[in-house]
C-alpha cells in the first residue's frame, strides 16, 4: 500500500533556509529520496514559527522507508548532512497520497488530531463527511487519512486543507465555519499549522 510521510524538522538557531548552501544539500536529499521512492518529495515552511520545516513524501510501504532507504548508505550520510542543520521531530506515515495535493500553487493548512481507539470509528465517520463537505465546496481537494506506523499509543488521524490564499482561508471560515469543527469534540489532542511550499 502506497503511504505519505510527514516529517518535522526545526532549524538550528544558526541557519536559514534561504541560505543557498542548505538549499543545495535539501535538493540533493530530494533527487536522493525521489531515485530510491520514484516519488517528489517537497520541504515546507510553517507560518507561525518559520525555523520548522515539514517533509512531505510518498513511499511504496513502511517497509520500504525503514528496511530499504534507513539502511543505505546514502540515507545514513544523507541524515548526518541533516543533524548540521535540523534537530528531528517527528516523523509519521499516513494512508493517503500527497501527490494529489499541487503543492506550487496552494498553502496547506495542516490538522492533527490525536484520540483513543474508542473514538475512531466516530470520528471516521465525522472525518469523511467533512472532508466531502470541503471537497464539494473546493476547486482544490483536501486529503485526510490515519496514521499507519506501528507501535502507537494512539490513533491519530491528519487532514490537508489546502487553500490559494490563507486570507481567503480566513474569510471562508468566518462567513460559514470551519469544514471540521465537528472533529473538534472527538479528538484529545489537535494540532494546527499553515504551511507553504519552499523547495
């Protein structure tokens, strides 16, 4: 099963990513990551506090990021490259494609929300009709999907929202609410952020 990847990293005090030399090494990491997946992967810059930057991916199976990049070579000189850089933290995959979502054209806002198993067939339903809703209303779909990694605690679902103008984001919302209000009541834990496309 085809999953995506999300990944936070924050910026050391001492770095930009305007500097053109971590642009150079990010791209690298990219053409190395899109050779071994055959997918694009992009970085994203968030809004609220721009030293943390997303991954955004796509692989073939938890299997094929953990057993087959994790343990080459190239991965392993690529994470060192990394650590100069970046402090790790977090990292999840998610059964949804990212490669729908035009990532040049559109900022994201970007919902995590974390709840008990009890909770998730509620929500999944809650979650499906509100992203029809959005879809329905949107010339740019949404996306949303359950994290998959083994070994959690609990469940945690994602959406993409992706959105022209998060101006237009904010007034969409004022006149007629929030798509998603309705996950809010179910889930324990909930993470905002707007995020925009930078390499």
């Amino acid at each position: 099963m085809t999953i995506s990847e999300i990944g936070l990293l924050k910026l050391k005090p001492s770095h930009s990513i305007k500097d053109p030399e971590l642009q150079k090494k990010l791209g690298d990491i990219q053409n190395g990551l899109h050779e071994f997946t055959g997918y694009q992967f992009s970085f994203l810059q968030q809004a609220r506090d721009p030293s943390f930057i997303y991954l955004l991916g796509q692989w073939e199976s938890l299997q094929s990021h953990y057993q087959g990049m994790h343990g080459s070579t190239s991965w392993k000189e690529q994470v060192m490259v990394m650590s100069k850089y970046f402090d790790f933290q977090w990292m999840a995959h998610y059964d949804f494609l990212i490669q729908d979502l035009d990532l040049d054209h559109c900022a994201l806002e970007i919902m995590r929300f974390s709840l008990t198993a009890d909770k998730k067939r509620e929500f999944g339903e809650e979650a499906t009709a509100a992203l029809r809703r959005f879809n329905s209303a949107a010339d740019i779909r949404a996306l949303g999907g359950w994290k998959v990694d083994e070994n959690r605690d609990t469940e945690e679902f994602v959406v993409l929202g992706p959105w022209k103008d998060l101006l237009m984001r904010d007034e969409d919302v004022r006149a007629s609410g929030s798509p998603y209000e309705g996950l809010k009541g179910l889930a324990d834990v909930i993470d905002v952020q707007y995020i925009h496309k930078v390499l």
